[in-house]
C-alpha cells in the first residue's frame, strides 16, 4: 500500500520556550524571504529598507508617539472583541461599533462642544459613545439569542448600517456646508479634545487603555461573569447542565464587547481624530479579530501583537514614501511577516512526521 | 451448496494496540439469503461489517468473496467487488434530491446525466417495491426516505451483497414492515444481505440464518428457525460472570424521587419517552438496564430539568421534612433553589458533565462558582476539593492544573464523580459512569456509588453491563424503546429475564 510522504500528527503539550523559538524562527524566516523578495523586486539593500521599516515606525519622538498610540487603539478594539470570541460568539462587527461610538462622541462634541462645562461634556460623550456601541451589540445578540440568527452575517451587515448613517449625517453637517467632510471639529476651541498629560497629547489615551486592559484580563480571568464565559465558550451543553442562562451569557457579553468597541470610537474622534468619517474605524474592526486570536484571547498578550502589526504597518508606510515604491511593496513585506508568525502556529500544534525509508522497505518485504 | 458471497476466516481487529474489537470471526452469507448479526452494544457488530466494506482493514484473517480471497482496503475496493453498506448515520447531501446523492461520485469522466439516471433510479425503485420521488430534496425527506435513497444508491452502483446497520432503530414498525418487504424482495432477487440488529423479534420475523457476537467474539451461527428469544439472548449475553460486587442492605428506604406518567418528546418532535413511572428510594441503588438509545439520556436528563416535559411530572421528597417538591418546568438553577440537592453524571463526560480545556480545579467550581457575594470567583474551596479529590480517588497526573481533556478516561470520570459526590447529594444519577474503564477505575465507582448508598442517598445507575447490574443493583428498572417493560430485583433477577425485557416495550406489536 502506498503511503504519503509525511502525515501530520497534533502535538501534545508543547514546552513554552519550545513555542517561542518556533515563532522566532518563523519571524527570522520570514525576514530572509523579505530580504530576497525585496532584492528581486526593488534591487534595494534589503537591510537598508528594514532600517527605514524600523525608523518609520520608532525612528523620533512624534513617530514612537504615534506609534503608542495606533497601538492603543487597535489594542482597545482587540481587547473589546475578545469576550464574544472566547464565548465562540463570531463578532466581526467591531467595525461597526466602534463607528457607533465614534459616531456619538462626533454628534455630542459638534452640538454640545462649547456649551456645557468640560467635564460634563466628557461624561455625556464617554456615556453616549458606550451606548452607541453597546446598541450595535446587543441588536445582533438578540437576534441570535432569541431566533438564532447567524451572528457573523449579522454583525457584518450592522457595518455597513452604521457606514450609511454616518455618510448620510457627514453630508447633512458638513463644514462648509455641502462639502461632503465634517472637517477637524471645534478646532478653535479644542472642545471634546482629549486634554494632553504633560505636555502629550496621547498620553492620557494610552493610558487609559493600559486600564481597559488590566481590567478585560481581571475580568476573563477572576470574574464570575468571565468564567461564564469560558464555559459557554467551550461547550454549551455543558452550560445548560450547570443551570447557566445561554442566552443572557450571550447578550450580556455582546453588550460589553460593543461597549468597549464604542469606547475605542471614542478614543479615536476625542483622542486622535477629532473628525468622524465612514473611514474612521479603517479596518482596525477586523485586524482587531486578528491580533485577539494570534494572542490566542490572553490580553496580555494582545498588547504584543498589536504592537507588532502597527509597528508594521507604520515601517510599511514609511518604505514606501522613502524609496518612493508603490504601496503595494510594503503590504507584500507586512504580508510576508504577518504569514509566517500565523503558520508559525502550526508548527506548535501539529508536529509533521516524515515517511522512514526504512519502515517503507521493511513493509515492501512483508 | 454453492459458492457463498462472503466467506469470514478468523478475522481479528485490534484498536490502539489493546482494544479488541474483533477476535477470531469466522462467517459465511450467502446469495439469496438473509444474515442477522446479532450482539449487545460493542459487542463489535459494526467494526466487522465496516473491515467488509473497506472502512477499516483486518488485523488478522482473510476475506472470501464468491470463493476467491479478496483486498479490501477502501469502500472502492468494496465497490468492486459489488458489497454495499448502508450507515446507521446517513452520509446524504441535504441540499441534493435523491438523484443527485445516488449518481453523486459515480463517473467522474461522463457528465452527469440526472435526467436518465432519475429513470433508473424510479426503475429500481419499482422493482423492489420502494415508495421515492427522484427528484425530492434530502432535507425535505423522513428519516425513512432518506434511508430509501441510501438503500437505492447501493442498488444503483450494482450491489449484490447488502449491509444494514441498525436499520430498524430509526424507523416506526409501519417504516419496519415496509423495510422488511423490500429485503424479502431483493433476497428472491437472489442478493446477499446482512443485516446488524439487537432486537430478537425482528431476527426471528426476517433472517434465515444469525450469527452471534459477544464482547467481540464470534459465539456461533443458528438457523432461525431453530431458534428462540430465550436461546438468542443466552447467547448474546452468556452465562452469569460472578463479580465480587459488594451489595449491602438498603436501609430505611424512603421515597426520595417519585416519576409519574412521564412522556417527553425530542427536538425532532418524536417520542422519546412514553409514560414512565417509577420511585427512587433512598438508600438504594436503582439500576437502569436498556439497549443503548432507548431513553435513559433523555430520562436522566429531564429528571435534571435538561429537557421539556411532554406529560406527566417529577417528584421530590425532601428528607426529614417530607416536604414535596415539584421538578416540572423548572431549571437546573430553579432545581438547586429549591434545596433539591440532585447530583447528575451524564454520559457525554466531557461534553456535558465537564469543560475539557479548562483544569481540575476550574472544573471542580462548575457546580459552586457562584459561592460568595462578590463578582469575583473565589478558587481556593474549588482548588482544594481537587486536590482532596485528587488525592482519595488517585487521579494522575495529580496536578490540579492539568486540563481534565488530557485525563483518561478513567481519570476524568473520577474527577466528575468525585465532584457530584462532593456536593452531598440525596439522589445521584449516573449514566454509564464505568464505561471505557479499566477493572480498576470500575471498582472505584462501585464502591463510591455504594459509599453514597449507605449515606442515605437515592442512586439511580444506568449501566450497559447486565454482569454489574445485577450484581450492584436493588432493583433493576428495564427501559426499552422509552417506555419500562419491567422492574425486578437485582438479587434474584437473571440476565435472561433481563435481556429479554431489554428488547421488548415501546412499539413491538
């Protein structure tokens, strides 16, 4: 009988320090086939354009700045899909919560900016922009928990909803009028600006990121709630059989991972932006569902692969405008990188076993 | 005589080095005739018949076909040689009609043409007396019409020996006699047919010849019609093995759980437990002894609140209080609220009773992680009952951190019981708990299900062995089709009276 040349076999428990050396691997690999696509495709020296990568992404003060910041966000999102992914519940409409809240704290900073006190208008802002992306939630959640409707089309189809609305608003305030954009809001008085710590203007951002993600670990890990989770997550039956409510589970967890997406909405227009466009999530909604599963849902975690992808993504950016390359050229590298840490993951769950030719020969004789 | 279609020589087949599914078989069926295989559950019907039809391959011995050894290595090569095997679990394309599922995979060269295979299709059907519409789409079918269709699409690749796992037992008797109609049919037409069953009376109307499996060896081959239940079950279930089971008195039994009527339906609509009624005494082991299937899940689980009841209701009677507590329509939280301490080892382990990812100790807060006022889960009792556990039932690898998927078998269920006993229940249900157990392990739970016997608690013990039944049990309830056919003292009841009640009740007319 003919056998194949390797078959695949699930490892057992792989030793920790086993894991990351798999994965060092896979980033040193992939560093070599970028160097040698770079040098086909460009003729550039591959280690002068991994400098530029790095000094796009860290190379002075503003950018390292910018790059603590892109990570915050994109940290915040991941952190706020997690919860429904851990419950197996396949949310891929962060990107529509966060636009929810970006949405409302745009609405509250255009009519309320200069009219109400400061702190009160962060409270109506936060508060609003929460409930935005709680609502753009929960609507999916009930569905599924009443009818069971399928929750990744579902949420997906909530994206473009909210996308509709916020160009239909973006036209009817648009500054001037019929413009088509809203424009950097109240940029004379800085209303609604997310205030800068010492002299930083992100810094308050980050940091309050840094607290959404000590308090989404204490809550997956040491909550009664985020146990819940866990069981409704790795099997409902066995939810039902120790009198866990399914549905509320679902509902109450879609409710938080909306809550915080609208959190990041806010973050975005009050901390970063201070405009509100339909491109205003930019995909981050998505790489979110990325960076929570490569951390395999661990926040801690988390916090390494949304650095590494915004470092990435900034070096990328940076390439291109150097060696004037096209776009493109970068998305390959970032491709490159983003592939190998991927697969690296199955080698640390599956190892391969090789066809022996002399188990082969000693068959043939039987 | 003729050359027989099959000819079985000493076939063995080993799983995993040690499981032995299949010892020394030897068979024969031949054209024109009906074979019953007939053995308990595991008794290793299906892995025989699956090595006929290129699922698994023999360790051990030949396969003849019409006289000639024969290489089956995969359902191809069993094509081949015109063997069909129609699955318990149906492999159909929903979306597809029947057609489309029977010329599916057929000729990969020719275009398909479903317009004249349709025509064939209805062709075969008339021969043998099948009722199908060709052009029906799978989901819109019964259970029995996409059995029809399974049946066809073997007919259709020219199939002349037939194997029918479990046909019967998910079919009503009307969906039977007509089965068995056309089987009658296709055996004139001169086709080898085997068919795999556990319930005698359909032996008796249908086969010519049955052959016995028990725990995995062959016992021999009878000609129906010198046959008889008695004379097949003793077959099927051998002679009484003494087991050194302790058995104590039951003491002070009270009534603890009281089922009256009860009747529960499935999410398919069908019933799946027909008027049942019966009393848990504390203090006393109360056997549940049935072919597998036959309700005791469903039963078990609505007792536990885990499914809707249809008619009827579920009693419990508080000790010492006398208080009665109605169990209809509640929740397993409701059921705790109420002070029914009502402990359950399901039968789906991991998928049910524990979480295989999570540790010991996060599986031991399943049932208590509510404990305490705060929003925090509070882990050192859970953590100490595992290790308390760990340590009296002898669990290894004996770390509480281990995830319980990576237990054995044996090892899981010692942390799920371990952990049901821990919440001092006054009833205890357990389905199967020692099935895939070693000797060992098995004992173990023996004596933790007699512990709580003498601590006054109700346990209710559904169990496959008739061995352990008997020599465990005070009674022994018979649940056959859902509905009890008979309950009798585990002291004085033998295993044929048993085995016998075992295949009766339900629809049998």
């Amino acid at each position: 009988m003919r056998e194949p040349l390797f078959h695949v076999v699930k490892r057992e428990l792989i030793d920790w320090w086993k894991a990351w050396l798999i994965r060092l691997a896979a980033v040193l690999l992939a560093l070599v086939l970028s160097a040698i696509v770079t040098v086909i495709m460009t003729g550039l020296n591959p280690f002068q354009v991994f400098a530029t990568i790095f000094d796009g992404a860290l190379g002075t003060a503003r950018r390292t700045w910018a790059f603590l910041q892109g990570t915050a966000i994109l940290l915040c999102i991941s952190l706020a899909v997690t919860p429904a992914f851990k419950m197996k519940f396949w949310n891929i409409g962060a990107e529509g919560q966060v636009l929810a809240g970006a949405m409302a704290t745009a609405t509250c900073m255009i009519f309320l900016g200069s009219k109400v006190p400061t702190l009160i208008l962060f409270i109506i802002m936060v508060v609003s922009a929460v409930l935005a992306g709680a609502v753009w939630g929960l609507i999916p959640a009930i569905f599924k928990a009443k009818w069971g409707t399928n929750e990744t089309l579902f949420t997906l189809m909530m994206n473009y909803v909210i996308m509709q609305i916020i160009s239909y608003f973006v036209y009817q305030w648009s500054v001037p009028k019929g413009s088509g954009q809203i424009g950097i809001i109240n940029s004379e008085s800085h209303a609604g600006w997310m205030p800068a710590l010492f002299g930083q203007n992100y810094l308050l951002n980050i940091l309050i990121v840094v607290l959404i993600t000590a308090a989404v670990y204490v809550y997956l890990r040491y909550s009664k709630q985020g146990y819940e989770i866990s069981v409704v997550g790795e099997s409902e039956n066995t939810a039902r059989y120790i009198g866990i409510n399914v549905k509320k589970v679902i509902v109450r967890t879609m409710v938080i991972s909306g809550a915080l997406c609208g959190l990041a909405g806010f973050l975005l227009v009050s901390g970063t932006d201070h405009t509100v466009t339909r491109d205003t999530a930019g995909g981050q909604g998505f790489t979110a569902i990325m960076v929570s599963w490569l951390a395999k849902f661990d926040p801690l975690m988390m916090v390494i692969a949304a650095a590494l992808i915004i470092f990435l993504q900034k070096g990328a950016g940076e390439i291109s405008t150097q060696f004037s390359l096209n776009k493109s050229f970068a998305d390959i590298l970032t491709g490159i990188i983003i592939f190998f840490i991927i697969g690296s993951e199955f080698f640390i769950n599956y190892r391969l076993i090789f066809r022996s030719r002399h188990k082969e020969s000693k068959e043939v004789a039987a | 005589m003729a050359v027989p279609a099959i000819e079985l020589r000493n076939i063995t087949k080993v799983f995993l080095g040690k499981v032995v599914a299949n010892k020394n078989v030897n068979l024969t069926v031949n054209y024109g005739e009906i074979l019953s295989i007939l053995g308990e559950n595991g008794s290793g019907k299906t892995t025989l018949m699956n090595m006929i039809a290129g699922i698994y391959y023999p360790d051990e011995g030949q396969i003849f076909i019409n006289g000639e050894e024969a290489l089956i290595v995969s359902p191809k090569d069993a094509f081949k040689y015109r063997i069909g095997m129609i699955h318990q679990h149906f492999k159909l394309v929903d979306v597809f009609t029947a057609t489309e599922n029977i010329i599916l995979g057929l000729k990969d060269e020719e275009r398909y043409d479903t317009k004249k295979a349709a025509v064939q299709v209805k062709a075969i059907a008339d021969q043998y007396g099948f009722e199908l519409d060709p052009d029906k789409k799978i989901y819109e079918m019964s259970v029995s019409e996409k059995q029809t269709v399974e049946i066809i699409k073997v007919l259709y690749r020219g199939a002349d020996i037939l194997i029918l796992d479990e046909p019967t037992a998910v079919l009503t008797p009307q969906e039977t006699e007509k089965l068995f109609a056309v089987l009658r049919r296709m055996r004139e037409d001169g086709k080898a047919i085997i068919i795999i069953t556990h319930k005698l009376h359909e032996v008796l109307e249908l086969s010519d010849r049955v052959s016995v499996l028990r725990k995995g060896e062959y016992i021999g081959t009878v000609e129906t019609k010198d046959a008889t239940e008695a004379s097949l079950t003793e077959m099927m279930v051998g002679k009484k093995v003494e087991l050194n089971i302790e058995r104590p008195d039951p003491k002070d039994p009270e009534e603890r759980l009281i089922v009256a009527h009860l009747s529960v339906k499935n999410r398919e609509g069908l019933t799946v437990l027909k008027d049942v009624s019966f009393t848990a005494m504390s203090g006393e082991i109360l056997g549940i002894a049935g072919i597998a299937g036959s309700g005791q899940r469903e039963l078990l689980e609505t007792i536990a609140g885990l499914q809707p009841i249809e008619y009827g209701g579920v009693q419990y009677i508080t000790p010492e209080s006398g208080k009665i507590e109605y169990l209809r329509d509640k929740t397993p939280m409701e059921i705790r609220e109420l002070g029914v301490r009502l402990s359950f080892v399901p039968e789906d382990r991991l998928g049910m009773g524990l979480v295989g990812n999570m540790d010991i100790t996060d599986n031991m807060m399943l049932r208590s992680y509510r404990r305490g006022r705060t929003m925090f889960l509070e882990r050192k009792a859970p953590q100490s009952l595992a290790e308390r556990i760990i340590e009296q039932l002898q669990v290894t690898p004996s770390g509480t951190s281990t995830p319980v998927r990576r237990l054995s078998g044996g090892n899981v269920q010692k942390v799920l019981v371990g952990r049901e006993i821990a919440a001092a229940p006054t009833v205890l249900m357990a389905a199967y708990p020692v099935r895939g157990l070693d000797i060992n392990s098995s004992y173990m739970i023996y004596d933790l299900l007699n512990a709580q016997k003498k601590n006054g608690v109700a346990v209710i013990f559904v169990g496959e062995d008739l061995d352990v039944l008997t020599a465990l049990c005070d009674r022994i309830m018979v649940i056959g089709q859902g509905s009890i056919t008979g309950i009798v003292d585990g002291r004085t009841a033998s295993k044929e009276e048993i085995g016998l009640l075992m295949t009766k009740g339900g629809h049998v007319s």
